[in-house]
C-alpha cells in the first residue's frame, strides 16, 4: 500500500506541474514565459549535471546493510551534495560573464541547488523505505512550489517575480522536509571516507552522464527556436514542449517502476532464460502499448483542449508544433527508459551514455539543419526534431535487440491503429472540426480498449503459468 501511495504522489506532482504551466502561460506575456521556460529548463539541467551522480550513488549503495554503513553512506552523501551545491553557485557566478544579471543568475543558481538537493534528499528516504514521509513530502514539494510560483507573478508578472516566487517555494519546503524526516533518537556518526567518494564517483559518473545528456537535449533545442523565433515568436512552440513530453514521461516512468524489478530479478536469478524472453516481450509491449495510447490519447483533444487552456496569443505557435512535440516525445521516452534494458541489465554504461548523446546530437541537428534547408519556422524545425529522435530511437532498437525477447505485437498493433486514427481525424479536424475529433475520440478510443483488453489477458495468462 505505501508503493501505491508512493506512485501517487508522482501522479499527482505531475498534475499539479502540468496546471501550474497553463495558469503561468496565460499570467505572463509571451516573451516572459519564453524566459520562464529556458529558466527552469536551465535550472533542472544544472540540478542534474551536478547532483544526479550522487542521486544514482544513493540509488545503488544507501543504506546499506547495517546502522554503521547508513551512517557512513548518509556522511559521504552530505559531503558530496555539498559539493555539488558549490558547483552549482560557481557555474551561476560564471554565468555573469554571458550577460546574465547577477540577481537572475544568484536565483537560478539557488533554485538548482534547492531542486537538486530536494530530489537526492526524496531518493534516500524512498531507499530507506520511509514511504509515509516519501510521499508527504513529494506532495508537498509540488504543492509548495507551486503556490510559490503563482504568488510570485501575482505580485508581478514578470519573469523574475515568478522565478523568485520559485525560490520562496523551495525556502519553504525545506523547512518543512527537516522537521518531517527528522529521525528520533541518537544516529551513529561517521567520518568521511575518501574511498567511498571515489566509489560514488565512478559508479555514478556515467549514469548521471546519460541523464546530463537527455535533460539537454529539450534545452538545446529551445534555445535554438529562441534564437531562431525570438523570445515571444518561440513562446508556443516552448509551451508545447514544456506540457506535452510530462505525460509520456509519467506514464512510462511510473510502468516501469512496478515492472523492471521483476525483470531484474530474473535476468540476475536465471539468466537469459526463455523466462527471461517471455518477460522481457510482455515488458516491452507494455511499455509501448502505453505510450502509443498516451500519443493517440493527446492527438484525439488536442484541438479542442488548445481552444480551452491555451493562451490565445499562444495557441497558432502550439497548434503548429504540438503534433510533432508529440511524436518527439514518444520516440525519445522509448529510447530514454525502454531501448536501453538490455544495456542497463548487462551494466554496459558507456553504451547507455553513447545512446543518450545520440539522441541529444539527432535531435537538436535535424532541427537546425531543417530550418536552414527548408525555412526557420518553429514547424519545420520541429518536425525535423521529431525526425532526428526517430533516427536515436532507431539505433536503441538495435541495442535493444543484443538480448532475446518474445515480443506480444497484438496490443501494440491495437494501440498503433488507434494513434493513426487519431492522427488523421486531427488532420481533418482543420476542415470540420468537431466531426473529426468526436470521431477520433469514438474509433481511437476503441482500439485503445482493446489494446488493453489485450495486455490484460497477456497478464493473465503470465500469471496463470
């Protein structure tokens, strides 16, 4: 029951992200929520390059098996967050000499600090299967920042009011993460043991290198369509970005996090057993059923919800890119959590780091290469994203294929029909809009339904045997 309540307050940190960017979009004007966008997507990368190496470190050493090793993992992992919140303070000073102004820069440089350090201290109580404060805390953190965010653009709104409101937030929620996780009673202490640094280091490095790369393949790319598009001419196609790869990201993270222990377990129990193979497919068809109805699921409201929740001096630059930001988005979560299995259950992470720069390099070059050819509009570049994504996503199948499985096409067949139902009614909904979108509600909707009745009694029989 605690993993349910757990998994839900990643639901519900993703809805609560998910309004917070509609309500900011409509407050601000178009150039100050291109800012507000970069901003964030700055911070998150500076939150991951210099903390994330230490959050895989706590993911595969803390606790331990004993009192005495927590408390010697907790030292080095206080030691080494401290670490990185110096990084973080230096490359914000640094940034000072690219024009940034000192204010935004302090800001931005607390900001990942406070997310980087919030996300290492989640991870260790999720490791130390303290569920209850988990997922108080995970709630409270979305819930906090937010209020944060929108009291900083009701005092004014301006980028920089909003992104101090931020600061506010994680202010706040810092004091309330030290009186909720504050542990009764004595706790052995430890000194630092450089060995155990160096441990951290080298296990974390290459992990933390793939997520680096990842977290900077969105941020190249909307630097690339504001200094394309400009400020308020990139607002739309940053917005799109912003709401539509959340879902997919959610939705397959969450997947896996119920399934890849079990495939964990087996490929280190038994091997590439045909156990194995039979798991592995159903995992994978999983993974991709799910996505592709996440994809057919946005196509089949995307107009009428543009007309509902979109800043109307934001809705032509959101229409125009929003169907390619969704392939984009679906191509990138298989190649970032599904194709690299095989990889991670054989430990082959230069492997992973290498698919994760292609990915990042495919990605933001299609793009250039596709308004410099054809013609620098957010469409085009963005289509040529989604193009180079696709490529990425080619060479993880062939990774994935380095390890047998026994793929159920069925659902994904099923799911695949429903997202090119919907593709196409969101094509005609141009010329009759409501017939379009009710009818690829309507027959999309069905073959989603039965995918799922399909990956239902997959399951069924797996557990029967």
């Amino acid at each position: 029951m605690a993993k349910i309540i757990a998994l839900g307050a990643y639901f519900y940190q993703a809805l609560i992200a998910f309004g917070l960017l509609i309500i900011i979009a409509h407050w601000l004007a178009p150039a100050d929520y291109a800012a507000y966008s970069l901003f964030i997507s700055l911070s998150q990368f500076g939150a991951i390059a210099a903390f994330e190496w230490v959050r895989f470190s706590c993911m595969r050493f803390y606790p331990g098996q004993t009192v005495e090793s927590e408390a010697a993992e907790r030292r080095t992992i206080a030691a080494e967050a401290a670490a990185c919140a110096l990084f973080c303070l230096v490359a914000a000073a640094v940034s000072l000499a690219f024009g940034i102004s000192p204010l935004v820069a302090l800001v931005g440089g607390l900001v990942a600090v406070a997310q980087g350090g919030s996300d290492l201290h989640l991870t260790m109580l999720r490791f130390r299967q303290d569920f209850r404060a988990f997922s108080v805390l995970q709630g409270s953190r979305a819930t906090i920042l937010a209020m944060g965010t929108l009291i900083g653009a009701m005092v004014s709104p301006t980028f920089l009011s909003t992104v101090t409101g931020l600061l506010g937030g994680y202010a706040l929620y810092a004091l309330l993460a030290a009186l909720l996780s504050r542990r009764a009673g004595p706790r052995p202490s430890a000194s630092l043991d450089m060995a155990r640094v160096r441990k951290h280091l080298v296990y974390g490095s290459v992990s933390a290198g793939a997520a680096s790369a990842s977290m900077f393949a969105p941020l190249a790319l909307k630097a690339i369509f504001t200094s394309a598009l400009g400020p308020g001419g990139a607002a739309g196609a940053l917005l799109a970005l912003d709401l539509l790869q959340r879902p997919f990201v959610l939705i397959v993270s969450a997947l896996q996090a119920i399934q890849y222990p079990e495939i964990v377990a087996a490929h280190d129990k038994g091997g590439e057993t045909p156990v194995l193979r039979r798991q592995l497919g159903q995992y994978y068809a999983l993974l991709t059923s799910f996505a592709l109805m996440m994809a057919a699921g946005i196509f089949a409201v995307l107009v009428p919800a543009t007309w509902l929740v979109i800043s109307p001096n934001l809705q032509t630059g959101f229409l125009a890119t929003a169907p390619f930001v969704i392939i984009l988005s679906l191509a990138r979560v298989l190649t970032q959590i599904m194709l690299p299995t095989p990889l991670h259950l054989k430990q082959r992470l230069t492997a992973i780091f290498a698919l994760a720069a292609i990915d990042c390099a495919l990605l933001n070059l299609v793009a250039l290469t596709a308004g410099f050819l054809l013609a620098p509009t957010d469409a085009i570049m963005m289509a040529g994203g989604a193009l180079g994504a696709i490529f990425a996503s080619l060479i993880g199948l062939r990774l994935m294929a380095t390890l047998a499985f026994d793929f159920t096409w069925p659902p994904v067949l099923f799911a695949a029909a429903g997202l090119s139902v919907t593709i196409l009614a969101f094509a005609l909904s141009y010329q009759s809009a409501y017939v379009a979108t009710a009818a690829g509600i309507v027959i999309g909707g069905a073959c989603c339904l039965l995918s799922l009745n399909r990956l239902r009694l997959g399951m069924r029989a797996s557990n029967a045997t």
